[in-house]
C-alpha cells in the first residue's frame, strides 16, 4: 500500500503537451497520459505485431513514466550532457521507487521498466509507439499544440513517425495520416525547403540537439534518445537560431 | 482514432476527492483516478479471488468513467430520483462513446461496461473493490480529505469497507485497517455512539439517502448504489440535519 500511495504523486508531474478538449487548457501529467495510452492499447492492440504480449504492454504503459516522481520529465532534445543527467537520475528514481514493492514484485515491474527503457523487444517497442501516438493526437486536438508553439515542421515530426513504425506499421500509416492531415488543416508547417527530412539549419544545433531524425536518435543513443515526451521545451527552441519558432508559433 | 481522441475529455471530468501530494491541492479527474485503480492492480492483482481474468479487469477500470465524459460524476448518496437519471444518462452514453468504435470493438466494452456496473461477476467485484479502495488512500493522505469535510464517521467507511471484502477478502483487511489507522491519527471520527455500523440518525436520510450500508446498498439496488465515487456530495451532508458534518469540518 506504501507504494500504491507513492505512485499517486505522478498525477503531480506535468508534461509539455496541452490538453485542450472543452473546458481544458492545461498542460497533461503523466498519470493521464498513461492511463491514455493504457486505454488506447485496448482498442489498438490489434495492430502489433504477431506475438506481442498485450499484457506486458499495458503493464510497460501504465508504470513507464514513474520514474518522473523523482526525475521529472525531459524534453526529446535535451543535449547529451542533460540526457546523461536525466538517465542517472531516472536509475536512481527506479532503484527507490520499486525497491517500496516487495522484492518479486519490485523486481518484476523494474525489468519492465528497464525494457520499455531498452526498446530492443517487440512488445517495449509497440508500447513506445503508443507514447509517441498520442501526443500527435493532443496537438491535432490544441489545432497545433506544442508544434507551433516550437516551430516544430512536417519533417520533424515525420522522423519521429519512423519510431512508431518501428513498433507497429500499422500505427506508422496512421500517424503519417495524422501529420498529412495537420499539414493539410495548416496547422502543421511543411517541411522548409532543402530540410528533405533532415534539419540543415546552422547554429545552436551541435551534439544531442541536432538529433532531430528518430533515425538519428536510434543510431546515436538507443532508446533514451526516445524519450517520452514528444514536446521539446530546450531553450534553443525559442532562440532566433530556430527560424522557424517565428514563423508558426 | 476518433474514439481515442474522444476519451481524452475524460481529463477533465473532476471528482470529489482532493489530491494531496506534494503540489498538488486540486480535485482528482477521473482519467488519472481510472491510472491509478490499473495500476494498482499490476500489484495488487495477487489478492484476487481465484479465477479472476486480471486482463479483464484491466480493462475494466480502464473503461469504468467513460460514460462520465457525458454523464458527469454522481456522488454516492444522491437520492434515487437522480440515480434513477444519472443512471439512464450513463446508459446513453455508454450507447454514444462505444459506438465510436467498430462493431466488434464497441460491443466488447460495452459489454465489459455493463459487467463492471451490473458487479455480478468476480472480476466485475475485485474491479469495485479496487475503486473503492483508491479514494480511502487519498483521504489518508489528504488527513481526512473528503471524510472530514463532509463529516463522514468510521461506521459509514466501514460499510463501504464491506464492499471492498465482497471483491476481495484481502483487500477488504487491507481497507479495514486503513479505516482503522485514520481513527486512531485522528483524522476520521469513530462512529458516533448508538451508529453500530448503520446510521440511526433521523430526519433527512430517506429513501435511497439512508443507503449508508453497502450491505443495504447492495439488497436495495445491485450495484448502481456502489457508484464509483466515495465522496458523496449530497446536499444533505451540508444540513445540520447530519451531525457529523458539524463535529468533523
């Protein structure tokens, strides 16, 4: 009981997605967004692939963001030293946070933390492709969200959408959908010219923060490169070295 | 996806119960309270009565508030006239929300829906038990929370308490001794003399508001009377009427 009570301070850690169905216009916690992504898996589990254990998935969703009690919540681009910070104290935070559970149990949810964080099995990657759907879905609802408020492009989101793909084709096409019709409702800027889905912008960019491609993001980094949060709030998001923070937001 | 964007509203339908935690001092909303109630089974699912489908649970208390996204919350003690009403509005949109899904999908929760309503079953019961374990743990942390603010004793926790041991005998315990702790830090009052479990206090506690007893709950109105908030709100609580009120706010 000790750790059920714990675990109800995640309803404290806000992200940077802005819920804005009627009636709301603040930003989402953790706790809803993984009962969110826990409801999604029961209507879009169909969609992974053969042999995933949905069980395991719903488990990987509904615990994957605890860590943030401790550590708070890091946005996709932080640079490496930042990240490497985040990791170190997201360990720390799974250490003391299971370790509340009796030992089997304690165990048991830390090595699915510890998978979903991996992202090598079949079943962390279709729960990770469920933590970068729904974000896609918040901003299409807030007719933008946290794209215009970052200037963030087609391009870069279509990068991320190859993460997703990796954990379900299916839900790859679907967001794909998403940013095509977000593009189309002029909520979404196209791709600058010349990006071609790779960021060629100077300045500001060097190290983790030019990660921009999920491809990118995977080679350099693994999962943690994958975080959970689709919203990056680095400073240098709102600095002139972004053009195009201007131009949408 | 429309369904997966449609019960995102559900983060903002607020409950009674006050969340506590450090920074937080706001009303809970059902989609987070849905979070908790889910994952509290991946550790809790142990205590289960043998036989019970954990998956189904799961989905369950997943799914158990969507029909507030139309209907709002209904505190437990209202009278049966608004039941009567609150109880035919969840009805429609219980047929709305799930008929968003395909067919197959549709018919599967809703079905899982009226199960978890109708409480007949042993999974439907330790899914109860769980919603109505959750909110005594906020109280605790909140130092009293609802019960003291609308001036509910220990006899009339313990009765719900019995629902609680009606879907689990373990957690029933678990429940009883929570109850148990909180009289004795003083921060819920024990049953006024002459209550012995079922309030005898007179004036105002007609009809379905005199359903204090889960076990009265339960003869008179099968579940809909184990409603999904322990936190009533009824005017009545308010009225000198309830002599708790006075001695506990």
């Amino acid at each position: 009981m000790r750790f059920v009570a714990e675990i109800g301070k995640l309803k404290g850690v806000l992200r940077q997605t802005v819920l804005a169905d009627e009636g709301l216009n603040r930003s989402e916690n953790s706790a809803e967004h993984s009962w969110h992504l826990a409801t999604m898996l029961l209507v879009l589990g169909e969609h992974a692939p053969p042999g995933t254990d949905l069980a395991r998935v719903a488990a990987m969703v509904l615990i994957h963001d605890l860590v943030e009690i401790d550590a708070g919540d890091l946005f996709v681009y932080a640079d490496a030293e930042a990240q490497a910070r985040q990791d170190a104290a997201e360990r720390a935070a799974a250490d003391r946070i299971f370790a509340i559970l009796p030992a089997d149990q304690g165990e048991e949810l830390r090595q699915l933390w510890d998978e979903f964080t991996a992202r090598q099995t079949s079943d962390a990657r279709f729960a990770r492709a469920l933590d970068r759907l729904q974000p896609m879905l918040e901003n299409l609802k807030a007719g933008g969200g946290t794209w215009q408020r970052h200037g963030i492009t087609a391009d870069q989101v279509l990068a991320k959408v190859a993460l997703i793909e990796d954990g379900s084709p299916q839900l790859g096409a679907v967001a794909r959908d998403l940013v095509n019709q977000a593009v189309e409702a002029g909520i979404l800027q196209p791709a600058p010219s010349g990006a071609a889905g790779v960021p060629s912008r100077a300045g500001g960019w060097a190290g983790r923060g030019a990660g921009i491609s999920g491809e990118e993001d995977q080679l350099h980094r693994g999962d943690q490169a994958d975080h959970d949060n689709d919203d990056p709030q680095d400073q240098r998001w709102q600095t002139p070295a972004h053009p195009g923070s201007d131009e949408s937001t």
